[in-house]
C-alpha cells in the first residue's frame, strides 16, 4: 500500500489500512516513532470502548492484606530465580 502526500502535508490512508485499523471518518489515530526509525499508526480509542475488558472475579473480594501477601511472594520468587523485573 502506498499514498501521496498532499502540499498540505495530508496523506490518504489506504482503504485496507483504514479496514484493518477498524477507523472511519471523523476517528483520531495517535502516531508514534520507534527508535528504529519506523513509523506506527495506531487507533485512537475512547476510554469507554475499554469497558468489559477485563473478566471480573469471582469470589469474595480480596483485602489489601491478601494483595500484599500475594505481592510479596510474588517479588521473592522473582528474586529467588534472579529476574528482577
């Protein structure tokens, strides 16, 4: 695929991209440069189009105690294997 740019500085994105990206008229795309030089365009999403996304738990909620304990085995088994990330 390829587009022309305009005087203006416009380019037209191609039909299959604009498909494949999920974008129509009127939506924003966001632009970000690697450090390789590349150059993705990415669909500009609405907050609310993240609803649902994540599954809910079922059970009991957790408390802050069982989230710390949870976190703290998590960092000394990561600590014991040497990842520290």
């Amino acid at each position: 695929m390829e587009s022309a740019l305009t005087s203006k500085g416009q380019v037209t994105i191609p039909k299959e991209a604009r498909d494949h990206l999920g974008i129509k008229p009127g939506d924003r795309v966001k632009f970000f440069i690697r450090p390789d030089g590349q150059l993705v365009i990415l669909p500009k999403i609405h907050v609310s189009a993240l609803r649902g996304i994540v599954a809910k738990r079922k059970g009991p909620p957790v408390s802050l105690e069982e989230m710390d304990a949870a976190i703290a085995k998590g960092a000394a088994e990561r600590f014991s294997r040497g990842t520290r990330r």
